[in-house]
C-alpha cells in the first residue's frame, strides 16, 4: 500500500529509480531535469529529498561524482598550459594566496575613458 502524503494524495516515491537518480545527477542534470525524467514534479523532488535519506544521498552522490570529473579534466587542462585554467584554479582552490583584483579608472578630459585592468596576484601586494 503506498504512503500518503499529508494533503491525502498517494506519493509516488515507489516508482523512483535511486540508481537512475544517481546517475541523472552525475551527468550533470539539474534537479528539475531529473524530476521530469522521473516523472515525478519538481515539488515531489524537493519532498522526497527531505523525507527520504536515501534519495537525497543518490542525490549528493551524483553530483560528486560530475564535480570530481570537472575537477579532473579542469585540472589536466590546466596542467597543459591553458593560462585561464591555471588562473582559474589557483583562485578557487587557493583564493587566500591567489586571486585576481579588478581595478577600474576613469579618466576625464573632454569624454569619458573607462580602463578595466585586471591583475592577478599571487597574495602579495600589487602595487602600481
């Protein structure tokens, strides 16, 4: 016999596939994604990620799994000399030594001149 919700509505968590979750998720899928391929509402999602342990954790599993394999190849591309990676990396893995400072200007002298300069720095002071 299936559970009722508290409006008296019978749920539809039986018909939940946990593996295709996981995998959904691990693909990369948004939560709203794998709700319609579950077919189950976008509500019901959110629901049973609270009610049930299980499927939250297939949930969380998955999405580890696509952030190891981003990290990975993001990773290997910074390791191939990609400059963007690299600086990419070193900020969010490291933003306490590494991150990037944005400086604006303006220089007025009959129009507007705006100068974007980006300096990337590696913690210690950049001073021009």
């Amino acid at each position: 016999m299936e559970k009722k919700s508290k409006g008296g509505r019978p749920t539809s968590y039986s018909k939940v596939d946990l593996r295709q979750v996981e995998l959904l998720a691990g693909l990369g899928l948004t939560e709203e994604q794998i709700a319609s391929i579950q077919g189950i509402s976008w509500t019901s999602l959110k629901t049973y990620k609270k009610q049930h342990a299980e499927f939250l954790a297939a949930i969380k599993h998955g999405k580890e799994k696509a952030e190891m394999q981003i990290t990975k190849s993001l990773f290997q591309v910074a390791c191939n000399g990609n400059l963007g990676a690299m600086i990419f990396w070193l900020c969010n893995r490291a933003p306490e030594r590494w991150h990037q400072l944005n400086k604006v200007e303006r220089n007025v002298s009959g129009e507007t001149k705006l100068e974007i300069e980006h300096v990337f720095t590696n913690g210690k002071s950049t001073s021009n």
